[in-house]
C-alpha cells in the first residue's frame, strides 16, 4: 500500500513537472538583429537561446541571356558607377531559404561584374542577334547607365522561411527587384526589407518584460520582433514599448467617456429646453386672441407662446361644416406647409398662421406681379388634381400666399378627394403632425374627378377676371369690353376671343395682354388648356416672348418645304387686314431695319415680319445708330414697340406652333425653364 502511494506520489510530481516544463516552453519569444545574426531570445530565461544568419537585405542575380534561366547568385563588390551598395560573402548557415522562388545553389560562383559603356552594350546585342523588345526600338524610355541598361524596376512581396529550434519562422519582405541588361546577360539587383504582415505588439508599463525589452532596445539599438505562432508557425510582430501605465489609461479612457456624455446631456438639454418650454410653460396659454379685428373675418389677431404676433383660424366642434373645413385644411397642408401650429381644445379647433400672410385682393398691385402670383395659383390647382383634390372654392378673398409663396386656401369646406388620396390620408392619419379625421372628407370615383376639376377652372377664370377688373387694375383698362359686368354676364364677350376658334391678325382696341388674357380665361372655360411645359403666353415675359419668335421664325425658314405658316389651320381661319403690315412701321425706322434697303424683306407675307423682328431683336446693336436711338438704345423699348403694332402675333405663333407640336421641343420648353 505504502509503495502505491509512493508510485502515486512520484507519477503526480513527474506530470508536474512535464506541465512546468511544457508551460515554461510555450513561453515568449523574441528576435532581434546584432551585427550579421539574428538571435532568437526567450524573454524568461533571459537569455539567447539560438543565433542564425540574418536574411538577405541585398543580392544579385546573374540570368542567362537566351534561356533566362538563374546562372550564379552574386553576394561579392559589385563594380558600376552608381555606387550600388553592396555586400560581403555571408557565413554559411543551417537555415534553409526559398527567395522569391529561387532556390539558392549549393556551388555559388564567385564572379565580378564587368563595366561597359552603352555602345558598346549595343553593339553586342546587335552582333550576337539578340532581340530584346524596347531596348533597340525605343531607347529614349530606358535609362542607359555606364554598366548596363535598366530593363525594369518592380515591387514585390518576398518570403523567407526560417528552420530555428522553436520551429519555422517565416520572413516577409517588401523587396525591388531591378533588372539591368549586361553583356554576361541580365542582372537582378533585388533590394529587401523586412516587413510584419500582424499588426504591432504594445507591451505596457506593468508588463513583465518591459524592462528586458526596454534594455535589448537601448543596447542593440535595432527593432525587436516578437514571435506569433499561427498554425505551428511562426509570424514577425514589432514591438512598441508604451510609457501609459494600464492604470493611466484606464482612467484616462473614464475620462474622455464621461466628457463625451457631459457634452451630449448639455446639448439634448439645449435642443429640448424649448419643446419643454412649450409643453410645461404654456400649456394653458399657448394661444391668446388679442384683437378680433382683422383684414379677414374669420382670421384672428393673437400671439403664439406670448410673444409671436400670429393670425388664428378657429373652427367650432358642434358645426359639422366648420369641421370639415378644418379637415380639408389639415390635408392640404400636409401637401403644401402654410400653418405654424395646431391645437385643440373640447370646445374649437385652432390653427394658427404666420402674420405675414395676406390675402390675394390685398397683394394686387401691377399687371406683372399679379400675373406671376395667379400662375403660381394655377399651378398649385394643377398640383392638387394630380393628387386627386378638386372642388376649391378659389376666389380673390379665399386665396391667401405667404413670404415663402406658399398657397394658403380657405373656404375648402366642399373639397372632394379620390379614393387614393384617401388611402394616403389613413397613412398620414397615424403620421406626426394634426390629426386627421378621414370620415369628415367627401371622397368621390376617379372618373368623376374631371367635373370637379371644371367648376375650378372656372373658379380659376373667374379669379383671373376678377383681379383684372380690380381696382387696382382699372387704370390699364381700354377694352371694349365692360369691365363692370359680372363674370358670368361677361363670359360671351370674353370668348369671343378664344383664339383658336376667331383667330386675328389686326388692329385691336385691347392691349397684347388683355387679349391674352381673355384668351386664357377663354381656354379655362372652355377646359381646354394646353397641357405642355410651355405656359401660356400670358405668363411671358417679353424676353421670353423675342425667344420664342426668334426660334420659331428660324423653324419656319429652316423648313420652307412645310410651308408652316400658309398651310396652319390657324392662318386659313384667321382674320387679317388687307393692308400690308409696314404701313404700321415708321418709313424711316423701317429704313434703319432694313440697312437702307440692303435686306429685302416681303411686306405682305407674315413670313418676313418675323424675320425682321428676330433679325433685328437678335442683332440689335448692329442696329444703324438713329435706328437705335428710336429706342432709347434698349432692346426692351424694341420689344415693347412691335408688340404694341402687333398685339396679336405671340398668340398667332404659339398656337400654329401648337398645330405642328413644337411646344414639347426641348429648344422652346428651355426658354421657359428657371435659370
């Protein structure tokens, strides 16, 4: 019993020991150069445990010139006159090397390099046949040197495995291999450094082996490499030794941690502190109604939060129809942002909008700002029957527009919608922002969109015509017809000059914009608005019409075989005046037009009056001097004058263009797109 024990007691110590043994071997290991060795340390014993020849860091490679095939390995002076460095002969050594693929020959000849000049390196390759291509063929693109001629220079990945008593180790390389033509045949000059393909080692303060790696480095002054296995070989890591205890930068690390989140609790305090305000601050009072006096009766004077002066709309619980207005108003102004702010309250509805808004009859003020402001009306009523909203009560007090030409419209209590918007309206329903309450909108078929989409353009028609009999537009009135009617009274006489039925080219009472405009309002009537990218002429500027003649006079004369103009129902129906149309030209302005009768222009063909007017708006300073001053020396005063003789002639060329569908040619539809 006591001998088992023994035996017991021995086996236990003995695996002990192979586990000390075997733990002290799966130790560090370090390498590191001195001189011309490699020492191989074992950072816990301290000491070196094994010395090898260092690698290669330069050598040459002597080709032969037909085969190509390595003849010798050269470690010996290398004679040239760029002073290549070189080395001695290396001691011989265990290690077994494969460089680059070649593998080093046992019998290494020992030989010199012979030094000759590029001629006569020349004349032996021409001698001896040999055909290197771009060396003879192109001599401007290698660089000829005393010893020989440079054929390439190239990067390349070297490796190097290393038979130690710890096991392979295995050396990479970033090597330059430069291969020089010679008459002993081509030579490669193959130039190293070692290099880590693992990321570096840091060895920290309280690292055990700081010191002996700190000491190693101060002595040998050379890199010191720790050796990683990786599937039983081993991998070059550079160590860094770091001076931050792990202490240090633990507590460094808590530091810059609780900096980052004092930063980001000081700015969500700053962005929230607002919203906080206004949930907390003025909960109760958000909205006050100061005065009930306002331009409009159902807008209110008030602050928003106690300080922002705002206008209010209200809108009562219990009336059904004020309630559906307020539904429509939340839907279109998901569409088109007008209102600031929303609440509710058990008893209205609130909805507050910016002081700056004012009403359509209160921004009316000249023909050009008015005409701007109602396309960008139509535009918005374009955009809401794209989307499947009609039925817009569009009046002159219903139309609001705001500092950013947002579109504000009231009286939407009979706004239709189609089942898809409805659908859309669900979704935004569940969405951030006013709720929405889809059983208060009247939702109708697709199909019966389009008698909605009239009663708008005729709502549309009406607000053009009423902002044209305004008073502020009653300065500018000379029409013959009375701008007192009523809209529906004056609907007969405003079509009459629907353009595409009684086409005109004569003499009218009625400036070049009223007839465009009843034009317009003609089409809007009678639902038939061109639907192209080129507006209306009513919304041209007088640039933008000059364009658009010009071009369509050179499509006209580019094109004679069409003969655009004789053939176009709108000439065959038009009428015109008998006379020719330069008796509506000064004699002597049109002397000037004409250079003094240089270019001939054919006065009873409207052919030719286009030409004159693009010629001349196109050339205008080559104008003769007297010509020029007839208008101030503005092109704009040129325009204007035409314009005036011929009130009819942009509407005559936009709808003949029409006719020959010209008005979705990329060249007119860039005339009318924003710069």
């Amino acid at each position: 019993m006591v001998r088992a024990l023994a035996v017991l007691y021995f086996v236990t110590v003995c695996l002990c020991k192979v586990n000390i043994r075997k733990e002290k071997e799966s130790n560090d290991f370090v390498l590191f150069k001195v001189g011309d060795q490699m020492n191989l340390y074992n950072l816990n014993r301290h000491q070196v445990i094994e010395t090898f020849s260092a690698p290669l860091h330069q050598f040459t490679t002597v080709h032969d010139r037909i085969t190509n095939i390595p003849k010798e390995r050269n470690s010996e002076i290398i004679e040239n006159s760029d002073n290549v460095n070189t080395l001695q002969p290396l001691p011989d050594t265990e290690s077994i090397r494969n460089i680059g693929g070649i593998q080093n020959n046992v019998n290494v000849k020992l030989s010199r390099v012979q030094n000759y000049g590029s001629m006569s390196m020349q004349r032996t390759c021409e001698v001896s046949g040999i055909n290197i291509p771009g060396i003879l063929s192109n001599k401007s693109n290698r660089q000829i040197m005393s010893g020989g001629m440079i054929l390439s220079k190239e990067k390349r990945i070297g490796v190097e495995y290393i038979r130690s008593s710890i096991g392979v180790i295995i050396c990479v390389y970033n090597e330059v291999v430069t291969k020089i033509f010679r008459e002993g045949g081509i030579v490669e000059y193959i130039d190293r450094e070692i290099t880590t393909i693992i990321n570096r080692t840091t060895v920290s303060r309280e690292s055990i082996y700081k010191p002996i790696i700190s000491y190693l480095m101060s002595v040998h002054n050379t890199p010191i490499y720790l050796l990683k296995e990786i599937d039983n070989m081993y991998y070059f890591s550079q160590i860094i030794v770091s001076d931050v205890s792990e202490g240090d930068k633990l507590i460094l690390d808590r530091v810059i941690l609780c900096m980052l989140w004092v930063g980001l609790s000081i700015g969500c305090i700053f962005l929230f502190i607002p919203v906080i305000i206004r949930i907390f601050g003025y909960k109760d009072n958000s909205i006050i109604i100061t005065n009930k006096i306002c331009t409009d009766s159902r807008m209110y004077s008030g602050t928003l939060f106690g300080k922002k002066s705002v206008f209010i709309r209200t809108f009562e619980k219990t009336n059904e129809k004020e309630v559906k207005e307020y539904q429509n108003l939340i839907l279109l102004n998901r569409i088109q942002t007008t209102c600031m702010y929303t609440e509710e309250t058990n008893e209205y509805y609130y909805m507050v909008y910016p002081k700056e808004i004012q009403s359509l009859s209160e921004l009316i003020s000249t023909p050009r700002s008015t005409i701007d402001m109602l396309f960008m009306i139509y535009v918005y009523v374009q955009e809401l029957h794209d989307k499947g909203i009609a039925g817009v009560n569009l009046s002159v007090d219903n139309v609001f527009i705001t500092q950013m030409n947002t579109i504000l419209l009231l009286g939407v209590e009979n706004m239709v919608i189609t089942h898809e918007i409805l659908k859309r309206a669900e979704v935004l329903a569940k969405n951030e922002g006013p709720p929405i309450t889809t059983e208060h909108l009247h939702c109708i078929n697709r199909k019966y969109l389009e008698i909605w989409m009239r009663t708008d353009y005729l709502s549309l028609a009406e607000l053009f015509y009423s902002t044209h009999t305004s008073t502020y537009n009653n300065p500018r009135n000379t029409t013959g017809i009375c701008t007192n009617k009523p809209f529906s009274d004056a609907i007969p006489d405003i079509l009459l000059y629907d353009y595409r039925k009684y086409p005109k080219f004569i003499i009218d009472v009625n400036t070049k914009y009223q007839i465009e405009l009843f034009d317009w309002i003609s089409s809007l009537v009678n639902n038939a608005v061109i639907p192209s990218k080129v507006p209306h002429p009513l919304f041209w500027t007088n640039t933008q019409s000059l364009e658009f003649l010009s071009l369509f006079s050179d499509f006209v004369f580019d094109h004679p075989k069409l003969k655009v103009l004789e053939t176009s129902r709108i000439t065959l129906l038009m009428q015109s005046d008998p006379s020719n149309w330069d008796v509506y030209i000064d004699a002597d302005l049109l002397n000037y037009l004409t250079r003094n009768g240089k270019y001939y222009y054919n006065t009873k063909a409207l052919r030719d009056l286009l030409r004159l007017i693009r010629n001349n708006g196109r050339h205008f300073q080559s104008i003769p001097t007297p010509g020029q001053e007839y208008f101030n020396r503005e092109i704009s005063v040129f325009i204007t004058y035409f314009f005036k003789r011929f009130s009819y002639i942009i509407l005559f060329i936009y709808y003949t263009a029409e006719e020959y569908g010209l008005l979705n040619e990329k060249i007119f539809v860039e005339i009318f797109q924003p710069q």
